[in-house]
C-alpha cells in the first residue's frame, strides 16, 4: 500500500483541483480507492471536531 501525508490545505486543494474524487461510493486518486485518515495530535474522543486535523494519510489501496 501506498502512502501520503498531507496537511489540511493541501487535502483540500487536492479535492479542489480534482486530484481525489468522491464518487459518491468512494475516494478515487489516479483511478484508485483511496483511505483518507485525520491524523491527530491528541487522542480524538478528547476533540470536539474530530475532522479538524492537521494533517491527514491518503492510502492509496491496493485493487
């Protein structure tokens, strides 16, 4: 599996310029599913807004 750590900003311009696709069903990134992941500083049940990270994982799956 492959893997990608990006920042908040960079997620969304990804999503902006149509680097990843919701299909609906599923994250697409070069014609793959992908996983994004929030990654957190502090354990996330202790967050209010659990989709406020810093920096998320895009895991390209492998089909």
């Amino acid at each position: 599996m492959n893997e990608l750590i990006v920042s908040k900003t960079e997620l969304i311009q990804m999503f902006e310029e149509k680097v990843i696709i919701d299909s609906g069903k599923a994250w697409l990134m070069d014609n793959k599913i992908v996983d994004i992941i929030a990654m957190h500083e502090v354990d996330p049940k202790f967050l209010q807004d659990i989709t406020n990270a810093k920096f998320y994982k895009i895991i390209i799956k492998d089909l």
